[in-house]
C-alpha cells in the first residue's frame, strides 16, 4: 500500500498526464475498486469494463480532486457513480411503483455468515441489474432511502419495496444453495 505521501505526489503527477504515475495509482487500487464494480456487475466481465471505465472517467476527473480528503474515499465515490450510470445505461428494466409494508421485514443475521464472500456475491449476481445497484446503494454504500430514490430518479417506495424484495429473493437464494449442500 501507498503511504499518503506517495499518494499525493502520485496524484499531482497524474494531474499533469504523467502516465507512469497513472499507472502505479491503477495497480494500488484496481483490486479494491474491482471489489465495488463486481457488486454492481451480473458478470465477471461487466465488472472489468467497470473498472475500466472508472479508471478512465477517475484520471480524467482527477483535476476536481483537492486533496481534503483521502484518495481513496474520492476514488471510491467516483466509481460508484460511475457504476450507478453504467447501470442505468445498461438496464432496460421499468421502474414497478409498488408499496409495501416494510415494518415486517425478516431480518435472519446469522444467514450471510453461514456463507462465504463468493456465495454472497454470486448471488447478488442473480438478480436483475436494477435491484443490484438499488441493494448495493443502501447496503454497501449506507445511502439513505431518500438518496437512492433522487440519484434513480424514482419514489422512496419503489426503493423500500426493491430492497425488501432483494433481501427475501437473496434469503430464498442462500437457504435453496444450503439444502443443495446438504444433499
């Protein structure tokens, strides 16, 4: 891992299209930013071009960084944006508005640490693109219903529904995966 330091210059030096020093910020951080985009993508595939994609909207855009906070958490942010607008770019999937009453939503805890990483992630892979990115939106990234809702451009409903359904589907994924198991 880089020191802060090193960060720093790295970055000032890719501000100036040094491409040796885009190239060493690209190896120290394309495993954790492979991490977000797999998340977000159906496929192994679509999670590279993401991380493509963010690398190259991330360089170009590097001249908004400052420097108040870490890289790290400015990259991040970037990439999640960036598969937030892949996502809807891609997705062909109408929005349903649909209520329903989440007060009575089951919470099984101990279900995801019966599981391994791969279990958890191959099976948010199940699930069509925009329950994918509206899961992992409140999830993974800790949005709120109502920021989800404004980036997607659709009520807080539809997104307290999608989330409900998304934890049942994924419940039902990772219990049906267990009885194989055992079998």
């Amino acid at each position: 891992m880089l020191s802060k330091k090193e960060v720093n210059r790295l970055v000032a030096l890719c501000k100036s299209n040094d491409r040796k020093a885009q190239h060493r910020i690209y190896d120290a951080y394309k495993d954790s930013m492979f991490s977000i985009c797999n998340r977000y993508a159906s496929s192994s595939a679509q999670a590279e071009d993401m991380l493509v994609e963010g690398f190259l909207r991330a360089f170009s855009n590097i001249s908004s960084y400052n420097f108040s906070a870490s890289f790290y958490s400015w990259l991040k942010v970037v990439f999640v944006h960036n598969c937030i607008n892949m996502c809807k770019r891609e997705s062909k999937a109408q929005t349903e508005e649909l209520t329903c009453d989440i007060a009575d939503m089951e919470r099984d805890t101990d279900l995801p640490e019966r599981f391994s990483g791969e279990d958890l992630l191959h099976s948010l892979q199940t699930l069509p693109e925009r329950q994918r990115l509206i899961f992992n939106l409140y999830v993974m990234e800790d949005y709120k219903y109502t920021e989800i809702a404004e980036l997607l451009e659709t009520s807080v409903d539809v997104v307290k529904t999608t989330v409900y359904r998304v934890r049942m589907k994924l419940k039902d994924f990772l219990l049906e995966l267990e009885r194989q198991r055992r079998k």
